[in-house]
C-alpha cells in the first residue's frame, strides 16, 4: 500500500515504527494498520516508547476496532516508537493521521 499518511510497515505479525519523524506536532494521531492482503487484522501486545521508556497512559485501543490505536503526544523532539504484534495478516502498512 502506498499513501501520504504511510508510517511504516509489519512483518511476520510483529511491528517496531518510529514515529519521531511522522510526529510534528504535540496532540493526537490515528494509527491504522491496514494488511497487504486486505485482511482484517487486530493489533496486541502494543506499547508506546518515549525517548526509550513506556508510556502505557498515552496509546489506546479505539473500542469496536481491534487495527486502530489512538496516540496521544505531549510534546514533539521525543524519540517516540509504537511496537507490538498484529493478529489477522502476515503483513501490511502502518498508517498515521493527525485528529
């Protein structure tokens, strides 16, 4: 999949993106994971890094869809990196909005 909003990809089920680029700003940003195949897939085991220590409070999962997270970003110049494990596909694209 290609598209502007395009953060990084998965493979194997497992993802590890850094988002310290993507991020411009501090507020709140989607996360979707979208699979190659078109398959609907569930993100677990997901956590939230900054500059190398978890962030529990600040990366949710949206209730009634299991591939999107809502990530809350306090400041920008954070090194920020999401990983965790996708149930559902093999692979895909991690795609990033700004709310």
């Amino acid at each position: 999949i290609w598209a502007d909003d395009v953060a990084g990809e998965w493979t194997d089920g497992n993802f590890n993106v850094d988002l310290s680029e993507k991020i411009t700003a501090a507020g709140e940003y989607r996360l979707r994971w979208v699979a190659e195949d078109g398959s609907n897939v569930t993100v677990e085991d997901f956590q939230l890094l900054l500059d190398g220590v978890v962030q529990p409070k600040l990366l949710r999962q949206v209730q009634g869809s299991p591939e999107v997270l809502i990530l809350t970003m306090p400041g920008i110049g954070q090194k920020a990196i999401v990983a965790g494990h996708v149930r559902g596909a093999k692979q895909g694209s991690l795609l990033l909005r700004r709310l």
